[in-house]
C-alpha cells in the first residue's frame, strides 16, 4: 500500500481546515441541464414516439389515417466504487496529531476526516460530470457519455467543429443554430450546451463588441440568438451538443449515494491501523430521438 505524502510546516494557530485543488462541479446536473431519473434498479426503457400524417379532411366515417412509431432505449446505469485505504500510524508525526489522541488505539484527525469525506464526494462529482459528457465505458471507472453516443449515431445532425476562439466563436455558434431541426427549434427546454473554453471565447467576444463587460464582476446567463448556453463543465475543450433537456437523460439509484462516503476503522474488525474510505454508487446516460440534436465536434 503506497504511502501518504503527509508535508507540513507550523506557523502560528492552526486554521482548523484543510484546502484542496479547486475541483470541477458536477454542474449539469446541479443546474437542471438533464433529466435525472432515480431509483432505476437494474434498466430502465425510454420510449420514443414518432407520429405522422395524423390530420385528414373531415368525413362521416371513421378512417384511419396517419401512423404512429414507438421505439425505444435502455437506460443502464452502471455500478461504481471508491476504495481507499490509510494508515492512521502516518498521521502521528503530523502536527495535527494531538487530535488522534493520546492513546496507542487512535484515530484520524476527525477535522482531516472531514475533509477527506468532502473531497472524495467532490471527486466522485466531478468524475461523473465528465462521464456525463465525454466518458468511454472501455476505460475504468467511466461510463459511455453523450458525445461517445452521439458520434456513433447517424441519425444525430452532425457539425464539424475546429479550435473555437473570441474570433470565431460567433460564427461556430451560428453553425449549430442553423443545424438545429425545425421541430426542436424554438421549444422551450432548448439549450446549446458549450465547453468552458467556448464560453470564455463567447464573453470576451461580446466584450469586444460592446454588449458585455469584460472587467465586470459577476455572473450573467448567457445565450446566442435567444437559445440558453449551457456550459457543461465536463464537455471536451472546442465541443457543444444542442438539445432539448428533456430528451437528455442521467440514470442512477439513489442520488443519495453519490453523497455517501463510509469511513471504516478497521482497528476493531482486524487489529489493524487502516482506515478505509468507501463508496458505491450507480450512473448512465441516454438520449431519446437522436435526430433532434445537434453533436459540434
């Protein structure tokens, strides 16, 4: 088992907290960019309803007209883990160590036990948030995300992408928009959802047109020809999907779980000084009609 890398330097009181690297947010589904659906066990069927020709000229009879198509998809969400290990005997030459107690039979530092509850979820959401977008389920611990289905659908309205710069960006919008089908255009839950990178071209272009300040401090939501930006914080750098929300599902169990982390002293179940972090969850993605979304790519 490798062990921690524990650097510390005292200097004054102690904050009583512990600072980690600033992490990605789980934002599209923290700010209703897709549709959660819970408690799916094992699968789930998301059906797709196609109809047409269904209006004819009136008459005294019954006459059947028009047809309706009921396909569907599988919503799977898969099983996930967080197995982690420490040993409390590492925490000893910590300064923080007075905290573990004095006793041979200690414990964590219950302020660094918190924290590290805190990070491990944290993490656990900012890998599914990149799931969400650009997972592949061939790799460990990912998923196949919106982008990996999309490319591999040819009914998906497809729009070459390139480097997306404050140069271009306005015009690489403009390709999206006039690719997005009539029946979608115009619904009420459309979105374009964008990378970071396209976002921060899109604001200092309307800086340098005059429609935004690029010193302002604050937030603003955003949107193109009257569409909503959605920056999806795991969306690859130069990508953006068009799509109504409510044809973009996210499937788990209990979304209670992905706020879930178990820490186990192991000391009164095997004598050891291990301490094991643990967490299980499930999660997956599908769309429904695939014609009705626009992959930038």
């Amino acid at each position: 088992m490798p062990t921690p890398s524990i650097t510390t330097t005292y200097a004054g009181e102690f904050a009583g907290k512990y600072i980690s690297a600033a992490l990605l947010s789980g934002n599209t589904i923290a700010n209703g960019g897709i549709t959660v659906k819970p408690n799916v066990k094992y699968k789930e069927v998301v059906k797709k309803v196609a109809t047409s020709g269904l209006i004819g000229d009136a008459s005294c009879d019954f006459t059947d007209a028009g047809s309706l198509t009921l396909t569907e998809r599988i919503l799977q969400p898969e099983e996930f883990q967080v197995n982690l290990e420490l040993c409390k005997k590492d925490f000893r030459s910590d300064w923080e160590a007075v905290q573990m107690g004095y006793s041979a039979f200690d414990n964590l530092p219950p302020k660094f036990s918190d924290f590290l509850l805190g990070h491990v979820a944290a993490k656990v959401a900012e890998k599914t948030e990149q799931n969400i977008w650009q997972g592949t389920n061939a790799t460990a611990g990912e998923f196949d995300g919106f982008t990996t289905l999309l490319a591999a659908d040819a009914d998906v309205v497809d729009v070459t992408g390139t480097t997306v710069t404050s140069a271009n960006v306005i015009a690489e919008l403009g390709k999206i928009v006039d690719a997005i089908p009539s029946a979608v255009y115009g619904k009420e839950d459309l979105k374009i959802y964008i990378s970071q990178n396209i976002a921060k071209a899109y604001v200092s272009a309307q800086a340098a047109l005059g429609y935004r300040d690029l010193y302002h401090v604050g937030k603003t939501d955003m949107n193109f020809q009257g569409i909503p930006l959605f920056v999806a914080n795991g969306l690859a750098d130069n990508d953006a999907v068009a799509a109504e929300t409510s044809n973009l599902y996210f499937g788990t169990g209990l979304l209670s779980d992905h706020n879930e982390v178990k820490v186990i002293d192991m000391a009164d179940l095997d004598g050891s000084q291990n301490v094991r972090v643990v967490m299980r969850f499930t999660a997956g993605i599908q769309y429904g009609i695939g014609s009705d979304i626009v992959l930038y790519t």
